[in-house]
C-alpha cells in the first residue's frame, strides 16, 4: 500500500485532499499537525488518518518525520497562506513558508529520495497582470505584489532548483483561488458567505462589511483543486509546472451578489478600511491547458454550486 503525506492537513485544502485520498485511492493517509493546531477540518478524519506531530520550520522534527513515514507521495500544502497576514508579518511568512519547504527537501534528500513531491504554488506569483497577458500560462512574467507572493515564488524555484540539482521529484501546482466547504472566515468568498449566514440568523444587523469588490479572481472549487493534486503526482512529469485554474474571473461584486441570491435577505454594503490592502492585483485569469493535456483533468464543479455549498455550510456551522 503507498504512503501519502499531507503537510498541513488540518487546513482547508489539506482537509479536503485527505478525504479524496480515502475515497479514491488505496494510500494510507498521514498528515502533519502542530500542537496548536486547530483540528475541527478533519474531526471526521480521526480514526482514518495517522496524525504527527512535525514543526517543519524544525529540521530535526521533518528529519524524524520522513525517516518514520518514508512516503510515496507528498503534499506539501503547509504554508502561512493568508495574503493581508503577510503585510503584517512578511518575516513570519517567509521564514515559515520557505525555511519548512527546505527542511523537507532535505530529509526526503536524506530517507526518502524516490518520493513524488507535490509543491502547492500560488497564482499569486504572477502579481500585477495586465489585460493583455490573460489568459495567464505558465509562461507569464512574475510581478509579486505581496510578501506572500514572494514567498511562493521562492518556494516554486527551490522546488525547481532541488529537481535540477538532485534529482527529487518535485511538481509544481500553480493554483489559483479555490474556495467551498471548510474555507477559512478570513478568505473572501468565506467571509462574506459567513456574514450573510449570520445575517439569516439573527446574529449581526443586516450590512456586509467589504474590500476591494472590482478586483477579479479566477476561482475553482476546492473539491477540483485536490482531485488535481492528485492527478499532478502520479500523471504529471517531476520538475514541471501546471497551472490548477477555471480559466474564468469573476469580480469580488458578483461573488457577493451569488451569495446574496442564494439567500434572498436584504443587506446593507458598507465598505471597510481594515479590508483594503496597500497594493491589490486587479486581475488573475489563468489557463489549464497544459495540465488538462499532461493529465485529463479540467474543473467539473460549476461556481454557483461551490458558493451554495459554501453557503450551507456556514448555516451549519452557526447552528452548532
């Protein structure tokens, strides 16, 4: 039986990659969690995944863990992933997301070397995009525009570097916004879903609380993103890059609007100072071409479904 193992599997796509795992294949699933970790993603994962407890910005502790485990194939997912946090903490951000990628390279270098290596990239990367250069392809030039951007634009080259330079099976995914179930309340299309549910509830006065809403995001449903992952190491060829997208943008205004129909409650839009980031990028589109060619895949889930879904599950949430 092959080994899987998912570096941030208490997350949001972490959560979500382990349940597709159980569900469509025959891999034993491990995942790495902190003591602090927050674990309420995965309480219907307990009894059907092995839990370790790994600092990854700790050598000794991924040494340990990969010379435990020895797995087949590796979900490097952990990351501080929060775009506003970066401009807050950019030192905590780059130190946690670029030291813990290179403590795993090295061990898996060490106990590990035939592991396939998934490397969770960002769109990101690409920054500013003029109207031009869309749809984006993995070719496109990388205009950071945040601390977290850069931080994902190193962890993409070492993963590249560490392929050229020793031979490890790493596969970059570039993927683009994704959201449904289990987002974090921090993410936009969360958030909002969040306030409304409150809303419907009775728990706050009927204003949703805004950012920018022209900036236009490409988005694709969690449950296709890691359905993707999945396809990029045992379909996809190591040291190359794919891009995980819906080749579609929608604008911030529409995802609320959706998310106000589906409900049908009157709100009040009230835009708030706190939301609005010192530099925004205004346009991320991308294409999946050469990662539906390498591997078949191609987003199935409409984004009307995924905002629904999403939808629902705040209301469930709430009524805990």
């Amino acid at each position: 039986m092959k080994k899987a193992l998912i570096t941030g599997i208490t997350g949001f796509a972490g959560s979500h990659l382990a349940d597709y795992l159980l569900k469509h294949t025959d891999c034993e699933v491990y995942g790495t969690v902190r003591w602090r970790s927050k674990r309420q993603n995965i309480r219907h994962l307990q009894d059907k995944v092995t839990l370790l407890e790994c600092e990854l910005k700790d050598a000794t502790s991924v040494d340990e863990l990969i010379e435990r485990v020895r797995p087949d194939y590796i979900f490097h997912l952990a990351a501080q992933s929060f775009v506003p946090t970066s401009w807050h903490s950019p030192t905590d951000t780059i130190v946690n997301n670029i030291t813990g990628q290179l403590n795993l390279f090295e061990a898996v270098r060490e106990y590990q070397p035939e592991a396939v290596i998934q490397i969770a990239c960002s769109s990101e990367e690409y920054g500013l995009v003029y109207p031009s250069e869309v749809p984006i392809t993995e070719e496109s030039p990388l205009r950071p525009m945040s601390p977290y951007a850069v931080s994902k634009i190193a962890q993409d080259f070492m993963a590249y570097q560490y392929y050229q330079s020793y031979g490890l099976k790493t596969i970059r995914t570039r993927a683009f916004n994704h959201t449904g179930p289990r987002r974090g309340e921090v993410f936009v299309c969360s958030n909002f879903a969040r306030q409304i549910a409150e809303i419907e509830l009775g728990l706050r006065e009927p204003v949703v609380y805004v950012g920018n809403l022209e900036a236009r995001r490409d988005f694709t449903d969690v449950r296709d993103m890691v359905r993707g992952y999945w396809l990029a190491v045992t379909k996809g060829e190591p040291g190359e890059l794919y891009q995980l997208c819906s080749g579609r943008a929608w604008s911030i205004r529409e995802v609320l609007e959706f998310l106000v129909d589906f409900s049908g409650v009157k709100i009040e839009v009230q835009e708030d100072p706190e939301r609005m980031r010192p530099s925004d990028v205004p346009l991320l589109l991308g294409s999946y071409e050469k990662f539906e060619k390498q591997t078949g895949w191609s987003p199935e889930i409409p984004f009307e479904q995924t905002l629904a879904d999403l939808l629902v599950y705040w209301r469930q949430e709430l009524a805990k």
